[in-house]
C-alpha cells in the first residue's frame, strides 16, 4: 500500500476522467492507470467503473472515499509532527496560494501580516485551485490563499475547513489597449479558465446562460490568470481578470474594460486552513490575523 495510491483514487474520483487526473496529478495516464489498478488488487475490489465517457465510483469505491482521504490526512499531519519534535518544521508556515494570488497580494499581505514579529520561515507552494485544495486536504500545507464567492460553495467542507476573509478583488471583463471589438456575434473572442481553476468557478457561475447575450465566442483556455492576462494584452480577447493582478496594466492603458461595471464579479480573498489543530507556531499565526 502506497500514500500516492490514496491521493490518486481522490483525484479520479473528483475528475471523473483518467486523462485529467492524471494531468492534475503530473504524471502519464498509463502510469495513473496502474496505480489505481494496484490499489484496486490490493483493496481486493473494484473502486471505479471504466467506461468510455470516465470513471464513476463503485459502491465500494463511494464506501471507502472519505475513509481514504482522513488516511491520507492523517499520515502528513503524522509527518508534519515528527518534524516538529525533530525541529526541523516547527516555526515554518507552509500555505498553498493560487496564482493569480502569488504574483501580488501574497507578498504584500504576508508583510502586513508580521506586524512588526517578523515570521521566521515561510514555503509557499503556488498552483491551481484543484491542486492547492488537495494539498490541504492531505496535510501537505497548513493553509489555502484563495479567491470566494459567496454564491459558489468551496469544495472544501465546512465541518473539516475554517476560512477567514483577509481582502477583497473584483474580476474585470478586460481587453488589450489597443483591441477594437464590436457587437456582432463573431467581435467577442473569449479568454476562459479551465476546470481546475477556481476562479473559472466564479466567472462560469457569473456567465451561466449568459454567453450568447455577450456573443462570447471561445478562443483559447488555461488556468493561469497571468496567461490569459498575456493573451488579452495581445489583443487576442476578453479575460475577467483580477484587479489585483492586472492595476499596473490598468494604470498603463495596455488593459482596459470591454464591458461595463455591472458585470464585474467582487471577490473575496480567503486563508483556510483545516478544523484539525495546527502545530502551536501556526496557531499563534491564525489568532493573531484579523
């Protein structure tokens, strides 16, 4: 039995498809495939159902999914402790950060965070929301930075994740300086987000049977918000970006809104960090945020 094992039957089981767990995963899909078979021999039953459309979950495979995942939590929070007592982790803060996050407020905001105790040591581990959920989710950090909506539900659960709200963005509907689109169905090229990304959430929520009334028209997709940013700055099409991550292009005049204020998207800025206790060093760090 092998902890990659667990990690890839939750990743199958939340994407549904071999293919893109295994991408979310960083690693081939025949090598994905055989790790779900190990672990399927040595459970001793089938945990999916293979078909040409995905993989569901088998009525063992749903028996087993919350068990697999607080086996899998409690076996890095064993790790995080070890290094504890061994004092080589004790006063390291470790967040997962999304990042369109990364790139601007996270730097700013871990400073202001100090108040004047600088923290000692700080990993930051910047991906996609899909990935970023999972590595708190196995104990592999202590806290997620992360966008919110309040009409979109995170996928975390509220009876084993807290968040607190520590500021605010907006997404903005915006194109490159120099970009001329008009009204007809074909002048709207669209910037989208893929699955993994939390902030494609948002906007997919936003935009829900409201695509045709905009005429947008899909070009080109990616989970990073700083690649469709690029995109959008070469007057490929519209993005909703963030403010935080797009002021300085704002402020130039290489970006600027497509469409007017009602259909910008507020956001939250969120730290979750799991209900389970935290080593004392990240204890002390949550109580003293405001």
């Amino acid at each position: 039995m092998e902890l990659v094992w667990l990690e890839d039957f939750e990743a199958l089981a939340e994407y549904g498809s071999f293919v893109r767990a295994a991408e979310a995963r960083h690693i081939t899909q025949p090598a994905f495939s055989r790790r779900i078979r190990s672990l399927e021999n040595w459970i001793g039953a089938d945990l999916f159902i293979r078909t040409p459309q995905g993989a569901t979950l088998t009525e063992a495979g749903k028996h087993i999914l919350t068990s697999a995942q607080d086996a899998a939590s409690r076996l890095y929070r064993i790790r995080a402790e070890a290094q504890e007592v061994a004092g080589t982790a004790a006063k390291t803060l470790h967040f997962a950060a999304t990042h369109s996050l990364s790139f601007t407020f996270f730097p700013r905001w871990i400073r202001s965070a100090e108040k004047g105790a600088p923290i000692e040591s700080v990993r930051l581990h910047s991906d996609s929301m899909a990935t970023c959920e999972q590595m708190l989710v196995h104990g592999q950090v202590q806290f997620l930075l992360c966008h919110r909506h309040p009409d979109v539900p995170p996928r975390l659960t509220a009876d084993q994740f807290v968040s607190k709200e520590i500021g605010r963005d907006t997404l903005l509907a915006l194109v490159g300086g120099s970009a001329q689109f008009d009204a007809s169905p074909e002048s709207l090229p669209y910037l989208a987000y893929t699955e993994e990304s939390g902030l494609g959430r948002i906007v997919s929520h936003r935009l829900q049977g409201k695509e045709a009334l905009l005429h947008l028209k899909p070009r080109f997709s990616s989970h990073l918000a700083a690649v469709l940013m690029s995109m959008a700055l070469e007057n490929k099409g519209v993005a909703w970006l963030p403010r935080s991550l797009t002021e300085q292009e704002i402020s130039d005049g290489r970006l600027h809104r497509v469409l007017d204020q009602s259909w910008d998207i507020p956001l939250e800025i969120h730290l979750t960090r799991p209900v389970a206790p935290l080593s004392p060093y990240a204890e002390a760090f949550w109580a003293g945020l405001q």
